[in-house]
C-alpha cells in the first residue's frame, strides 16, 4: 500500500512541476527542449543504456554470489572486464566521432551492447564465468563508444547557454533510469537462483527489443548531427 501511495504521489509532484514549468518565465526544465525529436531520441538512448546496464549488472552480481557462489572479493574481480571495455570505448569513441561523425559511433555503440545483452540468453544456473566474460566485456565497450557521441548529439542541437542545463537533464535521466533498473530487475530477481536467471533474461530480451527499435529512430532523426 505504501508503494502505490508512493506512486500516486509522485505522479501529483511531477504533474505540478511540468504545470508550474509551463508557466515560469524563467523554468528550470524549459520545456520547449523536448519539442526536438533529436534531444528526446538521445535520453530515451540514455534512459535504456543506464537502466539495462545498471539493471543487469546488479542481477549479474547476485548471479556471481548466489547461483556461482563467489565471495565478494571474487566477484568484484569478475568485473575487471567492465572497466576494460569502457576504458577501451572511451578511447576509440572520440577518434570515431571526429572521423565519422556522431551517428556512426552511436549506432555502432548500441549494436555492440544489443549484441552483448544477447550474448546472455545461454545464461543458466551452470553457466560458467568464462561464458559470461564476453558479454562483460562487450556491454561496456559498445556503451562507452557510443555514450560521448551522444554528448555531443545532444548539445550541439540547442544553444551554448542552455548547454550546463541539457547536460545535467541528460545525465539525470540516465542516473534515474538506472535506479529503475535496479528496482525493476532486482525485484525479478528476488526468489532465489532460477529468479536470477530468470531476470538476467528478461533484462536481456528487454535491452535487445527496445535497443533494436532506438536503432529505427536513430536513422530517422540523427541524420542532421551525422
């Protein structure tokens, strides 16, 4: 009960907020940045990226602890791939974006976590750490290839002064979609090993479908910043 109050009531806030926005002469969030299909493609990309990455990555720790039954220490070592991928994507991204342009790099950056994400499916109560060493490196890589080209996508579509407040509405998107993963599929994950992976696959078939539609309005509205 005290969930759905929680709900019902932060949907009342959030109502109040965009009516007082509305009427603000000086807005926090202007709501005229949402009219561009280019800024609402690039955080819905960021709302997906975070919330499947930060989503899976809890379900996959508790897959490492309590299905593969490593210790903290171990499973915390297990995720040294993480940090290479995105060490590595960080590095090419740039040198991608200034060769190619940014919808390059983007699309490039999405099919690669589509294709990591997919590299779990196999994932069962057996499945060994050498399985899932791929898909902890892959994920990563295509999210930090395609993550600073999408910086740039979306603050070269509005003016240098609003570019602090795009940044900040940028990154609070993605953080607050990554809460949500973390809700979500951990709550799937609640029940013991097969719950686990049993949301390491939902989490995955969720990430592929909704990555591969980003993928349609990515060639519909980033042909301008390409």
């Amino acid at each position: 009960m005290w969930i759905y109050g929680g709900l019902i009531f932060s949907m009342i806030v959030f109502l109040l907020f965009i009516l007082i926005e509305k009427r603000a002469i000086a807005p926090i969030l202007p709501l005229d940045l949402f009219k561009s299909p280019l800024f609402n493609v690039i955080i819905l990309m960021g709302m997906i990226f975070n919330s499947a990455y930060y989503g899976t990555i809890f379900v996959l720790s508790l897959y490492l602890q309590n299905v593969l039954h490593y210790s903290s220490l171990s499973a915390g070592i297990a995720f040294l791939p993480l940090t290479g991928g995105f060490v590595i994507s960080n590095l090419l991204s740039g040198r991608a974006t200034a060769r190619y342009g940014i919808r390059m790099p983007v699309l490039t950056g999405l099919l690669i976590f589509i294709l990591g994400f997919a590299e779990l499916f196999p994932v069962k109560t057996d499945t060994s750490y050498w399985q899932l060493f791929i898909p902890f490196f892959t994920i990563p890589l295509g999210m930090g290839f395609a993550i600073p080209a999408m910086t740039n996508a979306i603050l070269s579509g509005v003016e240098k002064t609003r570019s602090g407040m795009v940044s900040a509405i940028f990154n609070t998107s993605r953080q607050a979609a990554g809460a949500m993963g973390v809700a979500v599929f951990g709550t799937i994950a609640y029940g013991g090993a097969n719950a686990i992976v049993n949301a390491i696959t939902v989490s995955s078939a969720a990430t592929v479908v909704c990555g591969l539609g980003t993928v349609f309005l990515i060639f519909k509205y980033l042909k301008t910043a390409s």
